[in-house]
C-alpha cells in the first residue's frame, strides 16, 4: 500500500502540442492518501481515463512525475505497479468455478497452494461469496461477476491500490445499491486505498471521502460530498454535482451587492464587479415565497420523494425542489432564495477564490 | 394507438412474455419499467414486429397487424445496442429517413440542425460513427429515430450509455419532443426515477408479466401488489413481516402503532419506502426505532443509512446532511402513515 502522489502531470495525445487545448491534461498536482476512498468525477472527454491510465502506468505522461510513496513509477510498466483494476465491464473467466477464478492471479505469481487457499476463502468471505465458491461463474449475475473482479485484486496480497473505473455502469439499479454498499464497506473494513472514476455523482459521493471534479482536462475541486455540495467553488461543480444542478443566474453588481432581475440578493459573498457574475443557488435552497423573483411555473416534475419545478423568468430557467405532495403556486409565482446558501460567482469562480 | 391483446411469447417450451393485453395511447410517453431480463426488450420487438407472437394479436391504429413485418411499419427503434450507417456522415445518418421520405432539402437542413442541437451533436456534423465516442454515436441513433416521422418510437434503454448530465437534460426534453406529435412512444428503462420523471404511464414489469399499468405517479404510489412496489422503489423498498391483532399493527417488540381502517387480523407484508424513514427529530411524528448504523453514505443533498432492526436491514433516505457513523446508535422514524400493506399473496390491502 502506498500514498499516490501525482506532481505537474501534463499530458497530450499529439506529438506537438500548440494550444491550451490540445492538453487532455492541463496540469495536475494531486495526492492520494494511503487507505483513503477517492472518486475522479466528471463528464467524457473531461480527462479521467486520461488520469487513470497514467496512475496505473497505461499511459506516460508528456510531462510530471507519479510518485507510489517515495518511489518515482512514472517509467515503470502497469504490471511493476501493483495495482489492481475493475472494470466497466467484468472480466470473468466463464469456463472456470468462482473459485478458480479468484485463485487465477496468485497460482499465476507461483503462490504454494495452501496460502491460495487461504486467500480466496478470506476474500470469498469479504464479498459474501462463499457459498458460490464451487460454482462455474457463467451462471452469475452481472453484479455477481462484477465481485469476482474485484475479487481477484483483492486476493492479491501486494496491491498498493484498487482502480475502479466506472465498475456499476452495467448493473441493474437495484443490484448497484447491494454493490455500492458492499465497496463501502469493504473499503471501511480493509482500509485498502481506493480510486473510483465515475461520471455518476451519487456513485462517486456515495463511495468517496473524498471527491475530484475534473473538467476540460484540470480538476477544479477537491473536497467531501457536503463540502462539494454546499460550496462549489466553480459554477461547472455547482452545475455538474446534484440532481438538478445549481442554478446559474446572471447578475449585476451594486455596492457589493447582488441584483438579479432587479431584486437585492443576499449572498454569502460579497464581490466587486467583475467581467461575469453569478449567483449560484441550488433548488433546494430555492422556495416560493410572498416577496422575491417574479416567475412563471412551467413545468412540475414528480420524482417520487420530490417534485421538480421548472421555473421561468424571461429566458432564465430556475429550478425549485418541493416536498412530495408540496404545493406548487399558479399565478404571480415569487422565488426566494436562502441567503446563507447563495453564492457568488466572479467569471466563473466562487467570490473570493480564484482559479 | 398500439393494442397487445393477450400476446404472449414461448420459445421451447418456455415462457418469455405472459399473456399480456395493453393499450398505449399515442401522444404520451409509455414506459417499460423492469430489470435486466424482465421482458422489456421481448415486449418491445413484439410490438414492433421483430418478434412473432406465440398467441395474441398487435393492433395498431384499428388495424390488426400482428404478421405484419417490421419494414412495412412505420417504426423507430433506438437500442441500447446503438446502430448507425457507418459510411455515412453524421448528418447524413440523422437525414436518412428524411431522405427515404424524400424530403425537400430545406426541411431536411432544418430538422438535422434542431435535432442535433438538441442532442448536442452540432460540432459533429461532419464525422463518421467510427470517429466519434460510444455517447455521441448512440445519440446519432437517437437523432435518427427522432428524424423520422414514425408512428410508433420504440426506446430501448436510449440513456443507459450517456453521461449523468445528458441524461438528465435529456430526461426532460424527450417528453417535450414528442409531446406535439400523434405518435405513439415506447420507452424501457430500469430505472424507477427515470421511469418517473419521464411522466406520462408506466407498465412495470417482472417476469415476463405486466404487473401494472396507468399514469407513472399512480402506479408509484398505489401498486397493485408488492412486486410492482418493488419493481418501482430505487432505493428498495423496506419490507417486513408485521402482525395485525385488537386494533394495533405489531412489527417487533415494542414497535407498534394502530391498525389502519379495513385490514383483518393476521399476518402482512410492511412496505415502506426509504424516504418514509427518517432520522428522527423530536418533532417528527411516526414510530420511532433505536437502532444500529450499518453503512452511511452521503450524496450531498441526501442521507442514506441502513440499519438493522429486528434482524432485518432497514434503509433510511432522507434530505440533507447527517453525520452518522457506522456502528453508531441512532433513533429512525417509521413514518407509517406512509406505509403499504400488502397481504402474503403480496396483493395491497386496505386504503
């Protein structure tokens, strides 16, 4: 097991890289803990797989150094690394029981018998695959296979981490919560470092201590899932974490104070006026109220727990989240918003915090 | 409209789709909510005249078309497993009903051009599927059934490849794209949040059998039997045996509450949902339990945590941030007012 550590990792799929934008990494500077539980969050094309492949030594990047503790890997091949990786899709040898498939890569090692054994009822233990142990692993369920994968890197006794990328895409919705809280508390019991790369917000705020928002090739925060959620510090975290995202509304700036639509906002912020402003406020932090924003309801959404409500004002979307069976006001429709949750943006960035 | 009268389906000697009657109406959107295996897929090209039935009849628009073949339909079909015409350009794959329909160039500009907007394809116009990533060509696919001015839109699990974000934007706009048109939509999707924020009717599916079908709100909330509660809950539904005797619902020691109106004495089947049960407050109403964290995760807006109550895991869903921790003792409300009965048969019982 080690601390990962990444130091001015660049990387650029072209031979010469001209523009900013031919960076599929811009820049990253990173450290993992050893033991934690770490999620890379962001939509395709934002640089993840880009991340993942130089960790685990797929790639080298153009330029920086991986560190594994104090070791400089950056040159060394993925099998020197030790990692162990699951996939999107579950790798399983259909031909074989469970068992001999957790067993594949330590009597690949050369490992004696007896200490096989030993391992793979331990790891069968973990993932609650002991009575399966006999079984060819063809008859499994996608979640099932899914857990033999995992398996097989757990059974190895010299990994210095555990790569997950995107492993719940093919599992059935019912199936992911049983899977999702089983790495949850495999990780809690095993204490293993663990790096789940994922474009699923509630799977990456569910697994991760701690989360990495990547966007256009950098990573523009790093925190809890409550830091993330009450305080994104760039309008894309705001937008891209929760369900629905942050609204973004432009705003003026009036002695350092906030006006959208000509009502006065609190916000936690104050700023001078800078190129772009924003407010950024969540639906959740969103009510109708007597006072406020002027809006037209134009669309209610049931999702069950809540209702989503899509709210105009002119072109400007807002959206609010009620109560299951809340109810949603019709004519002369007013929003206020939750001073101690409202933020300001400054071109993009939280007030007071620059990129 | 598309009518399945008792159309089932067995392939040697097994069963693939119960006898199924079901009427869609066009201009809304019908869903097929169930898990991998359910018959979605079955269902879906019976419908559409991929599959023969083995028993049953299609009827489409007042006409029987049940060995009608697929091309002599007016059908769009998105699968999961996406198709495009790899020669052919972007632009050209979106316009290829249109150009089958001889369509004036103007329209087809037009319409490519909304339709890839839309579905955010714009600056891909010019490529072929093979340049592009797994998202972008499945949602080639999808621009292309839109494109086409088909009666009947069958959507394959259409979404399950894309990002979280496109999802969720196109979650919205789908019913909105088809709400203005007299065409009859066919969506599958395992997903009870999707199935639900897509509006419109839900048919759920287990087995190879309809178990429900109405508005997607309705069947939510008022399934007809424990399966369709199921089938419908993400997070699962929290279900546990109780006992109803001298007025009072017994679920463990200690943990009772009065009976509603118009259930019998003996032994049911509790459903309740995982937002119907909640840390609890001391203003909050409901039964309340003492219990053990078993796991506790955070989603940012919303808590979850399991826990065990009378030897069963129990999971509790609700809004904002709690900061429990495995292995604590913590006390839940059972908001039980909420709560579905359904009788061991798993029929639901009473209001």
């Amino acid at each position: 097991m080690a601390r990962i550590r990444l130091e001015s990792v660049r990387h650029s799929y072209r031979e010469q890289p001209a523009s900013e934008a031919d960076w599929a990494l811009k820049r990253v500077d990173l450290e993992w803990q050893d033991g934690g539980a770490y999620a890379l969050l962001g939509p395709s094309g934002c640089g993840k797989t880009t991340l993942l492949s130089i960790v685990s030594g797929l790639l080298r990047p153009t330029s920086g150094r991986v560190f594994f503790g104090e070791r400089d890997v950056t040159d060394l091949a993925p099998d020197q690394r030790n990692i162990a990786q699951v996939f999107q899709f579950p790798v399983v040898y259909d031909t074989m029981s469970v068992y001999d498939n957790l067993a594949f890569p330590l009597r690949n090692r050369g490992v004696p018998a007896a200490e096989v054994d030993a391992r793979v009822r331990e790891v069968a233990a973990l993932l609650d695959l002991e009575a399966m142990l006999p079984q060819r692993a063809a008859g499994l369920t996608a979640d099932g296979k899914q857990k033999i994968s995992l398996g097989r890197g757990l059974a190895r006794a010299d990994v210095n981490v555990i790569m997950f990328d995107e492993p719940l895409t093919v599992i059935d919705p019912h199936l992911k919560w049983r899977l999702r809280s089983k790495l949850k508390e495999l990780h809690q019991r095993i204490g293993m470092t663990m790096v789940y790369v994922t474009h699923d917000q509630t799977e990456a705020m569910t697994f991760a201590d701690q989360v990495v928002v990547m966007h256009e090739g950098a990573i523009v925060q790093v925190g809890t899932p409550i830091e993330l959620f009450e305080r994104p510090r760039h309008t894309f975290v705001g937008h891209f974490i929760g369900s629905p995202g942050m609204n973004v509304l432009p705003c003026e700036i009036e002695a350092g104070q906030a006006r959208f639509a000509g009502v006065p906002l609190a916000a936690a912020e104050r700023a001078a006026p800078g190129a772009r402003t924003e407010i950024g406020v969540r639906p959740e932090f969103v009510r109708f109220a007597e006072a406020g924003v002027p809006v037209r309801v134009a669309r209610v959404a049931d999702a069950g727990r809540h209702q989503i409500v899509e709210t105009h004002h002119g072109d400007t979307v807002i959206r609010v989240l009620l109560k299951e069976g809340e109810r949603v006001p019709g004519e002369n429709a007013r929003l206020a918003f939750d001073p101690a949750h409202t933020r300001l943006y400054v071109d993009g960035w939280m007030a007071g915090e620059a990129a | 409209m598309l009518a399945l009268r008792d159309v089932a389906r067995r392939v040697d000697g097994r069963t693939h789709i119960h006898p199924t009657g079901l009427e869609l109406r066009a201009g809304g959107f019908n869903t097929l909510l169930g898990t991998t295996l359910a018959g979605k897929t079955t269902l879906m090209q019976l419908m559409a005249g991929l599959l023969p039935p083995s028993a049953g009849q299609v009827w489409f628009g007042g006409r029987d078309v049940t060995g009608v073949p697929v091309q002599k339909r007016n059908v769009a079909m998105v699968f999961q497993q996406f198709i495009n015409y790899p020669n052919f350009s972007v632009y050209e794959n979106i316009a290829s009903p249109l150009r089958v329909a001889r369509r004036p160039d103007a329209e087809v500009r037009a319409r490519v051009g909304k339709i890839a907007e839309l579905l955010q394809l714009t600056p891909f116009l010019a490529r072929r599927p093979a340049e592009l990533s797994g998202g972008q060509q499945q949602r080639t696919a999808l621009a292309r059934a839109l494109a086409k001015d088909a009666e009947l839109v069958l959507l394959d699990e259409p979404l399950a490849n894309l990002d979280y974000k496109l999802r969720e934007s196109l979650r919205e706009e789908l019913p909105r794209l088809f709400a203005d048109r007299e065409c009859t939509v066919v969506y599958a999707t395992t997903e009870p949040g999707e199935a639900l924020l897509l509006g419109g009717h839900t048919a759920t599916l287990h087995e190879g059998r309809v178990t429900q079908f109405g508005p997607s709100g309705a069947v939510y909330r008022e399934p007809v039997d424990l399966v369709t509660a199921r089938v419908y809950s993400d997070p699962p539904i929290n279900a546990a045996r109780v006992t109803k005797a001298d007025g009072r619902i017994r679920l463990a020691q200690g943990v009772e509450w009065p009976a509603p109106a118009g259930l019998a004495d003996g032994e049911y089947t509790l459903g309740l949902r995982p937002h119907h049960v909640v840390p609890a407050t001391n203003d909050r109403a409901g039964v309340q339990v003492d219990c053990k964290v078993l796991i506790a995760e955070i989603s940012g807006s919303e808590s979850v945590v399991h826990f065990e109550l009378d030897g069963l895991t129990w999971v509790s869903l609700s809004h904002g941030v709690h900061g429990f921790r495995v292995g604590d003792r913590a006390r839940f409300a059972l908001e039980v007012d909420r709560g579905l009965y359904f009788a061991l048969d798993g029929a639901r019982v009473g209001g």
